[in-house]
C-alpha cells in the first residue's frame, strides 16, 4: 500500500514532497462526469434488477468498468429537467429552494408557454449568481468557489446551463471555475460537429446554441465530445505537471438534442434493427463511454487513480423521442422515475467497494457536501444558501453495518418540484422509504405509488392507502413551505 501511496502521491499533490515520505494527507482529485439527457437504461450496465432490452443494444464498456471498481447508486436522482439540476449540483439546494424550476436560455424570458388556467411563479429564471444585483437570480455560493479557495484548480469543460445568456451564471467563471472550455447559457449545442462548427447556422437554428470557443476545431472531421475530452486532457496534463489538485466537471453535452451521430460508431449498430434515430442516440452514448474511458486510461497512466474520487451522473432521464425506459414509467420533464432516476457509478479507491450496488437512494443536491468531504474542505460560515444535500461518503463503503449517517440519508424525504406549463402541467413528487406521492397543481390530484413492488408506477394506491397519501401530502406541503418553494398560479 505504501507503495501505491508513494507512485500515487508523486504525481498531484499540493505541496511538492521534499523527504520522499508518503504524504497521506494529500487532497483527493474529483472528476464529476456529467452526462446530459441519459437515461437510467440507456448503457449496457444493468442498473435495474435484472438486464433490459435497452442495456443488450447500448455500448457503455468503460461504465462497465467504472461499476466494477467502484459502486453503482441503482436509486440515484436528479432533478427531470436540465438547469434544476445543474444549479442543485453546483448549489447543494434542493429545486424548490433554489427556484430555478425549468431550463434557462434568454435573459428574462422562460420557455413556459401562457396557459388559459393556470401559469408558473415569478421564478429566477435568469439562474444562479455569485452575488446580489441581477434581477430574477438565485445567489449562491458554487462548489468550484469553494474548492478553488481550498487551492484546488476548478475546470469547467462542457454544458453549463446555469444561467440566461448575459446573467452572471452564464460564464462558468463568475462561479468559481478557474477555465471554462465550451460552457455558457445553451443547454444544447448547435452542433456535435466540428464541420460544422459546433453551430447550428448550418439547419439555420439559432446560433445562441453556438458552442463557445473550440475555434481549432472548427472545419474539423471531429465530434464535440472527443474535441471537448482532448481539451479537458490538456488542462488535466498541467494539473499533474503543476502538482495542483483538481476538480474537472466534465460536464458532456452528450446526449442532448440535436441527435447528430457520432459516425465513429454508426457501424456498430448497422445489424441491431435500431431506428435511425435510435442509432444516432446510441452513438452519441458510445462516444460518451469512449471519453469516459480516455479519463479512466490519463488517470491510470498519470498514477492518478488511487488518489482521484470519479462520480458518474446525468441530470435528467431520457427525453420522449427516446425508447422508454422500461420498466421506468415516464421520461425527461415528467414526475415519474423516468424522469429523474438516473444512472450513477462512484469509484474512489479505498472508499469504495468494487463491484458493489448502492441501493439507498441519494440526490443530486447531495453532490455539493459529499464533495467538500471528501476534499475535507469544511462549508464557508458565510454561505448565502441553505444546504439541503447530505453527503453520502457513508454510503460508499457497502460492506459496513448502516452508520447513523447512512440512516440518516435513507430515512429523508426525497423532493421535486415543477411549477411550471413547459411540455405539461405543474407538478411536485415527494418519496418517503418505497412510497411516492405525486401532486398536480392544475386538478388537485394526486397519484401514489408503491416503488419496492410497482417499480414501473402503475397502480394508483390514492384510494387503498388513504392514510399514506395524506402523510405525505402534509409532508410535501411541509417540505415545500420549509423551502420557501414558489408555487404555480390556478386561474379561475
Ligand atoms: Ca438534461
């Protein structure tokens, strides 16, 4: 073990070692690998039960890997909509408490469209900001600000979506991120090809989904998420030349619309009697894997891996144009386990058991504080938001009795709120143990189901289970009261 601490420890560490001794104290590297619109199926890892259809046609084999070093979460969530988790990841707020509910894109404008009965909160749709002074924002203080006061290098590569074009949370730089490689307010690119550009002046899209920078690549037979990964690399290489610990988000723009294939994979998928848009989706997921499998490969090559905590995820389930999710019900937007179970594998050596599965679910606000843990790096006294998340680093040993940490993570209510008429209508969900209550503002109606037998939520228990339904109706009022939520309008 000394051994593999000393190899490890020559490599990135914040103070260059002098006496050659192990310096065990060195702080963890973080690569946060976010992928976009990635369903819990959508890989060739089995995160359910048992194998689906969906995970013999994927391509994921460096997911594969990743799960079997470290610890598939089979109950991890996400907010179902882009913006809401990105600013809970980077916030440790709840949606509800954060506020911004939807996407964003434009300053001052929301992609809710007018309904004649009922219309969404006055909400920050202008995102997240560092401080006070723009109008319709939600300030907090992000997680690469704090890591980076803890002398951590901060890389932001990829999606941002944290903010309206011109608002502060735009530029991943106004958040705490030492480099920013392709992020501003787009929640999509223009284009995954470089022959294009990155742009989507070529279909004559709106070019405010121009991924920024890139410019070398430009004209180039190259597809966004290798160009972006290359990128990332370089930043990584002077991190380990530097000595700097780092955090990347690597934040893919893969596998959002447009669905533009990855040709490097289109002849993998020619004999599988996919659609045509199926096999562009499950190229665009191919090329997420291969990436995944290039950090995996810098990392073993640097010495890295031992000392670098990886966590995969997405923020959100797969959109409607996508197969479902069987034997989840629903997709991306939607209240139902489509929308917001995703796939999530942890692996950090000595912290971790390899090939494990984490059953406990956990939630994206909970990134935040599991982060600064395990950088040991404490919460700033000063921080203008309330921390929901709870760090689950007492879920990642799955061989260990329950801790009262543990416990406390699975005895919580888990909380989604929509109070918005983008592609349906407003909705909040509250899960307690194995039960979820679902509330729809527009008719006062509820669904509850039972997910420990009825996975797939189909059987409404509203009426068998009278008293469970209304436990968790007072409890999700609670809930969204406690965070100052903001709650859609019923016009009469
Ligand atoms: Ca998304």
């Amino acid at each position: 073990m000394v051994g593999v601490l000393a190899i490890t420890l020559s490599a990135c560490q914040s103070q260059p070692n002098q006496t050659n001794q192990p310096n065990v104290t060195a702080p963890p590297n973080i690569i946060v690998f976010l992928v976009d619109d990635m369903g819990w199926q959508d890989t060739s890892v089995p995160f359910h039960t048992e194998a689906t259809t969906l995970n013999s046609i994927y391509r994921t084999p460096n997911m594969q890997r990743l799960a079997e070093e470290g610890v598939m979460f089979t109950q991890a969530y996400a907010s179902a909509v882009c913006s809401p988790s990105r600013v809970s990841l980077m916030t440790g707020m709840n949606a509800a408490r954060h506020g911004v509910t939807n996407w964003t894109l434009r300053f001052d404008q929301s992609p809710d469209p007018k309904r004649k009965n009922i219309q969404p909160p006055d909400w920050p749709l202008n995102g997240m900001a560092p401080t006070a002074g723009t109008e319709r924002t939600v300030v907090a203080t992000a997680l690469p600000q704090i890591l980076s006061d803890a002398g951590y290098k901060t890389i932001h590569v990829g999606k941002a979506h944290f903010g309206s074009a011109g608002a502060p949370g735009a530029d991943p730089q106004n958040l705490g991120f030492d480099v920013n490689i392709g992020g501003h307010a787009a929640g999509g690119p223009g284009s995954y090809w470089g022959k294009k550009n990155f742009s989507a002046a070529w279909r004559n899209g709106a070019r405010i989904w121009d991924v920024p920078g890139l410019e070398p690549y430009h004209g180039q037979d190259i597809y966004l998420t290798e160009a972006l990964t290359r990128e990332a690399i370089k930043e990584l290489d002077h991190c380990a030349d530097e000595h700097q610990p780092f955090f990347l988000y690597m934040s893919h723009y893969a596998i959002h619309a447009p669905w533009e294939a990855d040709d490097r994979y289109t002849s993998n998928y020619a004999d599988a009697g996919l659609s045509e848009f199926q096999t562009k989706y499950a190229t665009m997921i191919e090329g997420m894997d291969k990436s995944l499998g290039d950090f995996m490969t810098w990392l073993d090559q640097k010495q890295l891996s031992e000392n670098t905590l990886v966590i995969f995820m997405t923020d959100n389930g797969q959109p409607k144009q996508a197969p479902p999710n069987l034997p989840l019900r629903g997709s991306k937007l939607t209240p139902y386990e489509g929308g917001s179970r995703v796939p999530m594998i942890v692996r950090w050596p000595g912290h971790t058991t390899p090939a494990t599965r984490q059953s406990t679910p956990v939630i994206i606000e909970d990134f935040m504080p599991t982060i600064l843990a395990a950088a040991d790096v404490a919460l700033p006294n000063n921080l203008p938001q309330n921390i929901d998340g709870i760090s689950f680093l007492s879920l990642l040993d799955t061989t260990q009795i329950k801790s009262s940490s543990a416990n406390t993570i699975a005895n919580r209510d888990l909380i989604w709120h929509f109070p918005h008429t983008y592609d349906g209508p407003p909705y909040s969900a509250i899960r307690r143990g194995d039960w979820k209550l679902i509330y729809w503002y527009a008719d006062q109606r509820t669904e509850l189901y039972n997910l420990a037998d009825d996975i797939g939520e189909r059987t409404d228990r509203s009426q068998s289970h009278p008293q469970i339904k209304i436990d968790l109706a007072a409890a999700l009022h609670q809930q969204l009261i406690g965070r100052n939520a903001l709650f859609p309008q019923i016009l009469k």
